[in-house]
C-alpha cells in the first residue's frame, strides 16, 4: 500500500512539473516585447530624426533616405546594424551619423520609432532619366542573365512594396538614395546583407543608375 502511494505521489509530481513546462512558452509569449508606442515613437521622430528624414519619414533630400510606409522589422534591424556588435571591429553598416544616433536607442525606442515611420504615407520620387528607363525595367523584372543578377522584383515584388520582415520595400525611394546602397554594397561599407553583396558585385555603374532610376518611378 505504501508503494502505491509513493508512486501516485511520483506521478503527480511529474505531471506537474510537465504542465510547468507546457505553460512556460505561453507566459514568456505574454511577457514579450510591449506593443509599439506610436506616440513614443512620434516623439523620438521629431526630436532626432526629422532633421535628416523628415518628421514623418519624407525626405526632402535625396541623400537621406524615405522612412515612410518602410516595413518596421526592417528599420528595426537596421538600426541595430549601425551599431558596433561586442567584438567587432565596426558596424555591418557603417555610417558615423546613424551610429551615434543608433547608439542612444533603446530596443524599445527602435520598435516605436519604426513602427511610427512605417504607418506614416510615403510621398514618393519618381523616374528622372527616360532614357536608361528601359535598361532599369529590364533589370527589376528579368536581372540580368549574361551576369548571373536575379529579378529584382523576385525579392521587392513588381511594385516595390517589398516582402514585410524579409525585404525592403524600394518604390518611390530617392534614386541617388538606392543608388548609393547598392555601391555601398559592392564596396564592402555595408555588409548586412551578403546576398545584395554578391548581386551588386555583378552590376555596372550604368546598370546600378539605371535600376535605381526605375525603382524611384515604382508605385
């Protein structure tokens, strides 16, 4: 009789322990990441991010580029890539601008300034040079295959709109802007996608202007 006790007692301590286990993932799910504060995320905008990209993401100086509508996720990690990882050398993006302002950002800051940025309508670009048009439209829908250079609208969609927390989106973005990131790409100043490394490596001058031209037009 006691050793049907003590195995009873054994059970119940092991069902218990299992159903702790079980319940774990549901209440660490519960106490995650707070919702995104758009407030907050409004606030941190206009005192340090309106002077370069706007106050609510657009832009007026094709340098810098347009936050408005990005996915969140996206401008989430790359604001985490302007920062310099424990034991690296330097950043995956590097840019001395972005890093101090990174730098200064709480994880919680980042997810409710880029929440706020990707609610807001972007006012976009456009094409400014006709005549590499077509190069540019060829490039974003059928790559380049003499070059081994996918489609780009595999990846951002034939619109542009991108793929939310996987790939950016591209249409309406400053041509200059996008231009830039591509060379940054292949020159080896930004280093937080080696896909985008690889396909850029691949690409001319002249094809880079022309994609990125084509990419502004995008709606």
């Amino acid at each position: 009789m006691i050793r049907v006790q003590f195995n009873a007692a054994m059970t119940l301590r092991r069902c218990v322990l299992i159903l702790s286990m079980v319940a774990s993932p549901v209440a660490f799910a519960q106490s995650g990441p707070a919702k995104p504060d758009l407030a907050k995320g409004q606030q941190i905008a206009s005192q340090v991010c309106a002077a370069c990209h706007g106050a609510d993401g657009n832009s007026g100086t094709p340098a810098n580029p347009k936050l408005a509508g990005q996915h969140a996720d996206y401008l989430v990690k790359q604001l985490q890539n302007f920062k310099v990882k424990p034991g690296a050398k330097q950043a995956e993006r590097a840019n001395a601008v972005m890093a101090g302002f990174s730098a200064a950002l709480s994880d919680a800051d980042m997810r409710n300034v880029s929440a706020y940025f990707s609610a807001q309508t972007l006012k976009p670009s456009a094409a400014r040079n006709k005549d590499v048009v077509e190069l540019g439209k060829s490039i974003y829908r059928g790559g380049i295959p003499s070059k081994n250079v996918p489609a780009c609208a595999g990846c951002h969609s034939p619109n542009g709109a991108g793929i939310p927390a996987q790939y950016p989106a591209l249409g309406g973005q400053f041509a200059d802007y996008t231009a830039s990131q591509l060379v940054a790409f292949r020159q080896g100043t930004r280093n937080n996608s080696a896909q985008m490394s690889m396909i850029s490596a691949r690409m001319s001058d002249a094809e880079i202007q022309a994609v990125s031209d084509y990419i502004a037009g995008l709606r």
